[in-house]
C-alpha cells in the first residue's frame, strides 16, 4: 500500500516562505494540497504521493521535499513527458483514469467496432510529470523521458 | 498473502472499523457475489425486511479489479432482494470500483440508517459522511456533475430516493440495474458513494501475469465474437439473432417474433445512431453504445432495454428507445424491470383489468409514465412495486412475466427451453445471466442445441452456471466467457455440417458432463483456451487457482446463494415460471413449444446434488465446504 497508514512518512512539506498563491494546490494530481488565498497552503501527507510538481513549479522556494532539502524550479519545457510504448499498450484505460490533468486519453476508434485502441498522449500541455501513470500501467508500458529524448 | 480488507460502516452512528477478511475466506469466496454473499450470510440475521435500517448492503471488488486484466473493473453489489426477499448482487462497469480499489478498500459494508441525505466519502483510506441534502431529489446526471470531478462515485436518483422497488444505482453511464441496488441506498439515506486515491494493485508473480494479459487480450480481439461481434454491434446484436429463432419476447412474452424488430436491432443502430463504440476501464472488448440524442452524446440502449422499450411493448421507434433508456438512466431504473412492469400493466388494460392509461405499440405517454413511476405518483406506484406485486393486486398471474418476483429478461424461453430452467433456477429471480444464459447455446449464438429439447439441458445449465459465477467473483465481465466457443464454429456458420454434429453431440453430453462436474478437482491444469481467468486469479492473488477449482468456487457460489435463499423461505416452489410459458404453447396447437419446467427441475436438482425439495443435500455441502 502506497500511502495509507503511514503518517509517519516523510512527504514534501509547505514552510513559510509560501505566499498562498495557489499554483500548486491547483497543480497537484491528487489533490493533497489546500489552504486559502495569500496565506501559507498545507500538503495532506496522509495523500501526499511525493511526485515533486508542488516543488518544481513554486518561485519561492517554499517547498521542501522528504528529505527538507528545499526545491529548486524547473522551467516547464525541462518536466519529463511519458512516451507510451504502442506494442505493450493493452488499451485498458488505467493511465487515462489516474491522469488528473487530463493529459493522456485513449485513441478514437478508427472505424466501426474498432478496438485497437491505445493511450496516447493528447494534451501534451496539460501534462504535469507527476508520474502517475508510469506507477500505474500495469503492463510497464510508459516511460518518462526528457522532451530531448522523444523524437 | 495480502486479503481483501473491508470498511464497515454503521450508518445509524456514523462509526466505521476495518473488516480484514480471512485468509480461508479468501481462498474460498474470493470475492465479488460469493465473498458477498457469505458475509451477508454471516452477518446479518434472516427474514429482516431489505429496505430496513438493519439491512446490510455490501458494495465490492474482486481480486482483478485495477489490475488491468481485462475486462475486470467491474463492481458488485450485494444485498437482500428488494423483489424477491433473496439474495441479490447486481453488476456494474462504471469506474467507481477501480476508484473504491485505489482508495484503499476492496469494499465497503453498509448498515444502519443516516438520520439525514447523506454522501459516503473514502479518500485515501480514510472515510467521511458528508451532508448530501442539496443533492437529493437532482437525477444521476446532475448529481455527478456536482460531485468533485476526480472521485469515483456511485449514486443513485430519484426513483431510489422514492424506494422504487427495481431503482438502480449507477457509476457513469453504467448502471447496477437489477434488483433494486438504488432503493437499499435509498432506503439508507444515501446519496452517492465517492471514493478517491492512488493506491496501485498489487500482483503476486508480475512478469507472468503482463504475459498472460497480452495473450488473453489479444485472444479476445481475435475471437469472432469479443473481438468483432459485440464491438460493431454491442449487445444489440442479438437482438435479429434472437428474432429469427423465434425467442424475442413479443407482446408481454405473448410470442417470439415481431416482423417490426429490424427497425430496433443492433444493426440499424449501427448504420444510423450510432458515433461510436465505446467501453469500461481496462476492458478491450468495447462494446458500449455512443448515440446522439437531443444534440449530446450519451449511451446508446442495450439488448434487454430495445427488446423490451422494442417488440415487448409492440413498438419500433428507435428515437423513442434511446430517450426511454436515457430517461430510465436519469432517474435511476432498471431498464428490464420497469418496461416489463409497464408491458404487464399494457395487458391489464388489454385485458380489461385495469387501465394505467398504456396501450400496447403506443410509446408516446412512456416518458411521462417514467417520471410518475420513479415520484410514486398515484396509480403509477404500484407499477413501481414490479410485476409481482402487481399481479397480486389485480390479477392475471398467469402472464406476469416474473420469476421468484424479478422480471424475465429479454430472452423468449419456450424457444429456448434451457433459458426458461435457468430463469426458474437463478438465485435472484429471473435473470438469464445468473440462470447460465443457455440462450447463448440454444437461440442467439452461433450454435443451437436443440432448443425444444428438455435433453442435458439441465447438465448444461448447471455447468454454466457454476462458470458465470466464478468468473463474476472474481470480478470480470461475464463477456469474456464468450470467447469459449470455438472460433472454428465462427468460420464454419452455423449450418455446416460440423456445427450441426456438434449440437447433436452436445444434446447428448448430460452423462459427459456429469461426469466432468464429479472430477473437476482432478483438473489441476490451467489453459489459454479454457480458462485463462483461473490462471490470471493464480499470477495476481497467489491462491493456487486451477480449471477445475475454478469451476467448483462458481458451484459453492451457487449453492451459498442458494442456503441464503432457503433460510429466507424461497423454496422449490419459487423455483417456477409463469403459466404463459409452461402451459400455453407459443405456437397454438404445437405443444413442444412450451417450457418443459416439470421435467427438466427435478434432473436439475440431481445433477445439483440437492433432494427433491430443492435443497442442497448435507453430502453436497461438506464436499463445497460451505456449513
């Protein structure tokens, strides 16, 4: 089990250095991060699945990761992309359900009664490099690549 | 080895605790309607009234669900029947059970009553009750569009909330339709169930069971049936099948062909309605319907529901189906239940019983009959209390087309006689899935054994019914069983000479088979094409899963079923079937076309193992292990 029971695990954590601009709490795939406007936010470490995109996106330095080690920003051109691989793609949908961005979905059927269908990477944008769906796929089909590394 | 663990919510005090279910449990039940049932058995005492506040309904999974296997991210619900006072486990494909797995629970036990509209909340292993009082009364579209986007829910609408006895409760588009899942929640003050988390499923032997999946997947997509029948057409394509052999039930069951049945069959719908083909999560098989209706893109009718909004009621508007089944899915119906209640209530008026201002081949005041029926308005409540209640209102058993209470499917049994035993046989009334769904052999498949012949019909049933039961309890869909039938058949059509010889050899198979059901435990051997669901339980759970221990968890299912509905005072005699199909012959004068019910349950029940009386046989059940 991945994160239940476990209050004892280190996750990332908000200090003070946050200035409740909400980019991360709207940013995180499972929604572990909450506070108000202008006032320093909260990660729910009973939820917290320690993915780094609170980290890589906040300009002020705010978070720190399992360890306290403060998080650097990475530009968003720099987040790894999954690339799916076609011929271990069984189709079942599983990627395309935990993808809270809505950054995956599954190929349209070309014709008729077609199920040769594939998660594909539709919004690229939208993708947060949380890594979900690389956890996720049961049949270990996507792997997360740098965007220099997807031709 | 990791068990199942359950949440057990008493809904009266708002407590909850963890039920880790035993390892023997395990490795006996599995999961899904067996592991379901047994803990209904277990828990809760008999003859309470099922919508009452001691009434438990257990919502879960099975060992596959989020796995990724196919077609496996089906959810069960168990509960005692609202129709026939037995037990009842309705199914259902919406993502509600991969998301109740994620969040940490392989199901959820509910007891007790809210003292208000109230939301089941699970996030992360942890469990909430919300105030669901802005979302009562709103239809299940509506209240999911309120509910936050990410969770998984299960919700049910208004008709639930009205206690209508065959109200279904629903996840998505997919519903749990049959034997009033929606009422139990109702009668709970439930609203919804959401659950969210990112809990990841854990597998036994990895590396072998991705192998096994790619096979089995691809086995599926070859196979004439889950690979190009039901993707093109859906479930709907039986549908000319079930006509041309004369098993589509026609005005209220009356006969078994309509001439008007191609305006409404899977074909049509193709050609006209249809966008495309859609499915359940991690399912390949894809035979969900998208339709345009009134400029949205919702779920296209199955089988049952053009059948019975069809030929049932004498209709062929297409137009007029898909809004029915959008509307029945709004307000939280079984589509089966309701429209064979508003055939019966078409004949009473034929009848000159009694006028619930519906005329058979008039569907234009169905809609506004829906919505009367989900709010208990006037007369229209006791349409709302199904077929059986009805008939014993008014009269006209005789063609109250109901088994045990729960209405027939869309399946004509006196042209497909095995049906009609596995309709009087089925643990939660008339259901043809739960009854072995022998149509598939007899009337809408590629073979056709001798469908007048009462002959191994009941060996054949009982091993079919003991297959659909393991594979429901271990949570896939009941389609990948289909991919059983040799695509050799597929090729050859079902006039060519080998199909014929094997029908023949299957009509005489009953002493083959009884001889199969006594050494399956001797079949410790898994196969691609037998069983590859025994197979892909053994690589994810580590229980030593094989064919033949596979085939005897569906039997122990069917008999703990059974225990559960002798203790609730069903009896041999519920085991019955309306006079319409057991005495008045569907072609008048030809007296093989009536369901030979005499004569095929007392072989049935030897066969089962249980005595004359229909009960299972104190030998039966040590061998099960289920006392």
């Amino acid at each position: 089990m991945q994160n239940m029971g476990s209050k004892l695990r280190s996750t990332y954590r908000i200090n003070d250095k946050c200035t409740g601009c909400t980019v991360c709490a709207r940013l995180c795939p499972v929604y572990a991060i909450s506070g108000e406007r202008k006032k320093q936010h909260h990660i729910n470490e009973m939820r917290c699945v320690s993915c780094g995109v609170c980290g890589r996106i906040c300009t002020f330095g705010a978070i720190a990761d399992e360890k306290g080690n403060p998080c650097t920003r990475i530009p968003r051109s720099q987040w790894l992309k999954p690339v799916i691989d076609i011929d271990l793609c069984t189709g079942c949908g599983i990627c395309v359900e935990i993808c809270s961005a809505g950054a995956l979905s599954l190929s349209d059927p070309k014709f008729q009664g077609d199920i040769e269908i594939k998660a594909q990477l539709s919004e690229q944008k939208k993708c947060v490099d949380c890594k979900l769906c690389e956890v996720q796929c049961p049949m270990e089909a996507i792997k997360m690549k740098l965007p220099e590394e997807i031709l | 080895m990791n068990t199942p663990i359950y949440l057990k919510i008493d809904l009266s005090t708002g407590k909850s605790e963890k039920y880790i279910v035993s390892e023997e449990y395990f490795q006996k039940y599995l999961g899904g309607k067996t592991l379901a049932c047994k803990l209904l058995l277990d828990m809760t005492e008999a003859g309470i009234d099922p919508l009452s506040p001691e009434a438990m309904i257990i919502i879960n999974t099975g060992p596959m669900n989020n796995t990724g296997a196919p077609s496996s991210s089906r959810f069960n619900l168990s509960f005692k029947n609202v129709l026939t006072g037995g037990i009842a486990s309705s199914n259902c494909g919406g993502q509600f059970g991969v998301m109740l797995k994620r969040a940490g629970y392989d199901g959820l036990i509910l007891t007790g009553k809210a003292n208000k509209p109230s939301v089941i909340e699970i996030v992360d292993g942890e469990f909430f009750l919300k105030d669901g009082k802005d979302l009562w009364g709103l239809d299940m579209e509506e209240t999911q569009q309120r509910l936050p986007k990410h969770y998984g829910k299960l919700v049910i609408g208004p008709a639930g909330e009205n206690l209508v006895k065959y109200a279904s409760a629903g996840s998505g588009e997919r519903m749990a339709g049959r034997c009033g899942a929606g009422a139990v929640l109702g009668s709970k003050n439930i609203k919804a169930v959401i659950a969210y988390g990112t809990r990841r499923a854990e597998i036994f032997e990895k590396e072998k069971f991705q192998r096994h999946i790619r096979r089995w997947v691809k086995l599926l997509r070859d196979h004439p049936m889950t690979g190009e029948s039901l993707p093109k057409y859906g479930t709907a394509g039986l549908l000319n099948k079930a006509n041309a052999t004369f098993s589509l039930p026609t005005h209220n069951f009356k006969v078994g062909h309509s001439s008007k049945a191609n305006y409404v069959s899977g074909e049509t719908l193709a050609k006209t309605r249809l966008i495309r083909n859609s499915g359940c999560i991690s399912c390949p098989i894809r035979c969900e319907r998208r339709v345009k209706h009134k400029g949205k893109e919702i779920k296209g009718p199955e089988f049952e529901t053009l059948g019975f909004f069809g030929p049932n009621i004498d209709s062929a508007d297409l137009d007029a189906i898909i809004n029915l089944n959008y509307i029945c899915d709004l307000l939280g119906m079984d589509t089966i239940s309701v429209a064979a209640s508003i055939a019966f209530a078409m004949e009473l008026k034929d009848k000159g019983i009694m006028d619930f201002g519906l005329s058979f081949g008039d569907p234009s005041t169905l809609e506004d009959a829906l919505y009367k029926i989900a709010n208990r308005e006037g007369i229209y409540s006791d349409i709302a209390d199904g077929t059986k209640a009805m008939s014993e209102k008014y009269g006209g058993e005789e063609f109250a087309m109901h088994s045990k209470g729960l209405e027939l499917a869309s399946y004509e049994p006196r042209r497909s006689v095995g049906m009609g035993l596995g309709y009087a046989t089925s643990n939660r009334g008339g259901c043809h899935l739960n009854g072995g769904y022998l149509a598939l052999l007899e009337s809408v498949g590629v073979l056709s054994v001798d469908p007048q012949s009462p002959k191994s019909k009941a060996e054949l049933t009982v091993l079919m019914q003991n297959v659909l039961e393991a594979v429901s309890s271990a949570g896939f869909c009941l389609f990948t069983a289909q991919a059983h039938i040799p695509k050799l058949f597929f090729k050859l059509g079902p006039y060519h000479p080998i199909t014929r010889m094997t029908n023949r050899i299957l009509k005489h198979s009953g002493g083959l088979i009884r001889l199969l059901l006594k050494s399956l435990s001797l079949m410790k051997f898994n196969s691609m094409l037998l069983f590859p669901h025994a197979e892909a339980v053994r690589l994810v759970t580590g229980i030593p899963m094989y064919t033949g221990s596979f085939i005897i968890l569906g039997e122990r299912s069917f008999n703990l079923e059974r225990l559960y509905n002798l203790r609730e005072g069903l009896a041999a005699k519920d085991d019955s079937l309306p006079d319409r199909l057991t005495k008045t012959p569907q072609i008048e004068g030809e007296m093989d076309t009536v369901v030979p019910l005499d004569t095929m349950l007392p072989q049935y029940y030897k066969v089962r193992g249980w005595d004359e009386n229909g009960v299972p046989r104190e030998k039966t059940i040590k061998r099960l292990g289920i006392e």
